[in-house]
C-alpha cells in the first residue's frame, strides 16, 4: 500500500514531535502532569566505625552528614529522647533516615541511636570455648582476667564470684548421668557456660560485677531436629558424591559435594584447626565435618550436630585465609555456642508444631536455605538474633587473632559484599535480615575498640595453601 507523501510528512512530524516530547519531560524541560521525583528516602543501619569530624560520621564506607533541620535521638526502654551531633561516637549502633547524595555520601534527616548493644552495661550468657588461665585467681579474692566471649573480663575485689569446684563438678555429673563417659571434659572448665554482667571502660574491657559459673549445655542441645542427621555417600547411579539428610534409613534430600577432592580437604583441615578447646568440654562429644557443595550463593551455615556446610560461590568470592578462617570460626562458634538450641527455647512460646513439609525427597535439594527452613532451621541460614549472631562475631575474631591471623580481613571481606551486591541485603553470608553493612561495621567497631592502631600489621593474611585450593577449584559459579 503507498502512502501519500504529504500524509507520510505528517506521520513522521507527529513521531518527531513525540520523540521529542519524551526527551524534554525525561530531561526535565517540559512540563508533566506530576513534578520529577527526587531521591527516594531511604534507612542505612549500622555502627558508627568513625568520627570524621564536626559534621561527618561513618559507618564503614558510607559518610554520614546531619541536612540542615535534621534531628539525633536517642532509643531506650523507656522512649525516644533528644541528643546532638555532637554526641554521636564510634561503636555506637545508629538508623540513619535520608537520601544518598553519591556514592557513599548520605544525608540524614534523622539519627537514631539505638541503645544496647554495644552499651557500657554488659549482661552476657557465654559458653567457655578455651581454658581459663587465672582459675587460681579467680576462686579467691585476687584481681584476675577472664578471656571469655571475645571479651576480655577484669574480675576484682567488688566482683561477687560464683566460680566453684562445684560448679564444675555439678557439669561433670550432668555428663555422668547423660551415660556418656566418653565426653568428659579433659579440661576442667571449658564448655561449662559463665554468665557476667559489669561496666565497659574505655579501653573496651568489661570490669565486672559478677562472674557465676554454670554447668555446660546438655546433650540434646546438639541435636539435629527431627531425628535428622547429614551423611556423606554416592549416588548409586551416577556415583557422583553428595551429601544426605536421612530420618532412619529415610533419605529427605541430597546435596553434591564438589568433586575436587584438594578441595574438600583443604577447607576441612583448615576449619580442624580452627576448633577452640571448647570442643573437648561439650555434654556430648561433637564431631566437627566440613564440606563443600556446589552452590553458587556466597553462603555457610553450621548445623547443631558440628556439621559446617560450605558453598562454592562463598570460595569462589574470598580473597584470602584470613577471611574464610573467619568465616569457618563464626560458624563453629554457633555451634559451641548451641546458637539453635538456646533460640528455640527463648522462643518455644512463639513458635507452632513445626512439620518437614514440602522437603525434596530423594532428590537433589535445589534449595539449602528453604530446605532447612522447612525443618524448622531459618535461623541457621538466615541469622540468629543479632545479640547471638555478634556473640559468634566476638568469638570469630577471638579464635582468628589467636590464631595469628589479621581480623581486619574479615571487614574486608564485607566490603567486597558490599560493592558487589549494591542493595547491601542480597548476600545470605551470616544472615539476611541484617545487612552486611550492619555486620561489617559490628566487626569494625569491636576491633577497634579492643586492639590498638597497628596491633595486626604483621599477622597472617594468605597462605600457600589457600591459593592452591583456589587454583585447583577453578572458577565456579557465584550469585
């Protein structure tokens, strides 16, 4: 069909005209039925990691400035109550309500600072994942010093000590009476749990008022829910080696390990390493495995019975040994901790019957994260409470730093999370309801606060190890 040659002008004018319509209401040149939206407000949640001066703060990366009729409050049991600017310090834990002006540049029409965590009074229920050394010191009345909790206690004479032989020795009968000799402690009070309470000083040391003595955690603390436990195979048809979840001789799902088998061994021998003396004083003896599946979240959870599931694309993103001996620290001390076990009975009240619904079967799991949650296991893959989830934080740190590695690769680490996944929530690393910001700058403030400038300058960062783990791996997939 032919088009007349004045009716085509007349169609391309009106689509040149509509063009630029278009060009000049998207550039603002043009007026529209609705004014252009500016930036769209938005929270940023985390711990102060600086002062920068007068007006500027910063939580890791991200500077933070107070916009002209912003306000600072402070959040407590009883309210909210009036501060300044001039207030706000490194450590403290602040909701920042504004708009990005640029690349880590926020502007905050409001600054909330959340009071207890980090706070100078300290109430806190710890599992002893090494031996005491000043045990002597502590049963009587002289000054001593508790490394416990990634904390460093000081115990002194207005202390009030509950920290007894029979103490101790009411941990060993529990054990005695759960009929498993085998699991006796060979340390006298790692495993038994303390619970302190005392004031923060500046320095970051706690100064006690009490320190009290407990028994360890009971057997079925270590349990896997419903009878279940995690069994390496083959797959009888393909032979390719998996991992099985297994109620009796039922099997509920599997999962690939990856096949490299340098691999397999160097991550499990690294986390073997890694184990606290805690380990020997359980109720039940805990046997510690580490494996790896192909999985390309940037993920690791650590299942009550000592079972430390690693996935590829968490390998394929680390950079160094540092990182992932963090990583492998802070899931083993979910477990010590019985992070599970004290959850479910903090929240028995809330929870309904849990049931294994919709699980794989004998199939593949295509899903870890919504498999365990259908055990009843969300917060193995996406967090514990926060006050638990910076308990295993605190103690990460402490196995590293004893370990000679540098901790501030673990800050790095979630900065790396952070660049690569721009929303700072995408990642499931440690937990998905607290973005990685909040953790890295958790990690940032406790370092700084209890290590001077300078103190990891020459500690361990990589490995010969680590880069043939990683060159035998290859690359791998990473979402």
């Amino acid at each position: 069909m032919t088009v007349p040659f004045r009716r085509l002008k007349s169609i391309q004018a009106r689509r040149v005209l509509a063009v630029v319509t278009v060009f000049m209401l998207v550039q603002g040149m043009f007026p529209a039925n609705s004014p252009a939206a500016g930036p769209s407000k938005t929270k940023l949640f985390g711990y102060l990691t600086a002062r920068i001066d007068n007006s500027t703060v910063a939580i890791l990366d991200d500077r933070i400035q107070l916009s002209a009729g912003g306000h600072v409050e402070i959040r407590d049991a009883s309210g909210e109550k009036a501060s300044s600017f001039a207030d706000l310090a490194a450590g403290q834990l602040v909701q920042a309500e504004g708009i990005w002006l640029g690349r880590h540049q926020f502007s905050a029409e409001k600054i909330y600072v959340e009071l207890g965590f980090l706070d100078k009074n300290i109430h806190e229920t710890v599992y002893l994942q090494g031996e005491p050394v000043d045990v002597p010191k502590i049963l009587g009345s002289d000054p001593a010093e508790l490394k416990a909790d990634g904390e460093w206690l000081m115990i002194g004479p207005k202390t009030r000590r509950h920290w007894s032989t029979q103490e101790a020795a009411q941990g060993s009968e529990t054990i005695s009476q759960a009929g498993d000799t085998s699991a006796l402690p060979s340390q006298r009070y790692a495993g038994h749990q303390v619970r302190y309470s005392g004031i923060r000083r500046e320095d970051g040391r706690i100064e006690t008022d009490l320190v009290e003595l407990h028994p360890p955690a009971p057997p079925e603390a270590y349990n896997m829910p419903h009878g279940m436990s995690v069994v390496p195979g083959k797959d009888t048809q393909t032979a390719i080696e998996i991992l099985e979840f297994k109620r009796s001789a039922k099997v509920d799902g599997r999962m690939k390990l990856f096949p490299v088998r340098a691999v397999q061994e160097y991550v499990s021998d690294l986390g073997t390493s890694l184990l606290p003396k805690g380990e020997e004083g359980t109720t039940r003896k805990l046997e510690f495995r580490f494996f790896v599946v192909e999985d390309p979240s940037i993920n690791a959870q650590a299942l009550p019975d000592g079972t430390v599931i690693v996935n590829t694309g968490l390998l394929g993103v680390v950079d160094n040994e540092a990182a992932l001996a963090f990583v492998l620290s802070h899931e083993i001390s979910h477990v010590l901790q019985v992070h599970y076990w004290r959850e479910i009975r903090e929240t028995r009240g809330q929870r309904i019957g849990l049931t294994i619904a919709g699980l794989a079967g004998s199939y593949f799991i295509g899903d870890l994260s919504m498999f365990l949650s259908g055990l009843g296991m969300a917060a193995v893959v996406n967090g514990h409470q926060r006050a638990l989830e910076n308990q295993a934080d605190r103690l990460g740190l402490q196995t590293v730093i004893e370990r000679g590695y540098d901790p501030r690769q673990a800050t790095q680490f979630l900065r790396v999370i952070i660049d690569r996944y721009g929303d700072r929530t995408t990642s499931k690393l440690w937990s998905n309801h607290d973005s990685s910001v909040l953790r890295g700058s958790f990690l940032t403030a406790q370092i700084e606060r209890e290590y001077p400038q300078g103190h990891f300058d020459k500690a361990r960062v990589n490995t010969p190890a680590f880069q043939a783990m990683r060159d035998a791996m290859g690359p791998v997939k990473i979402e």
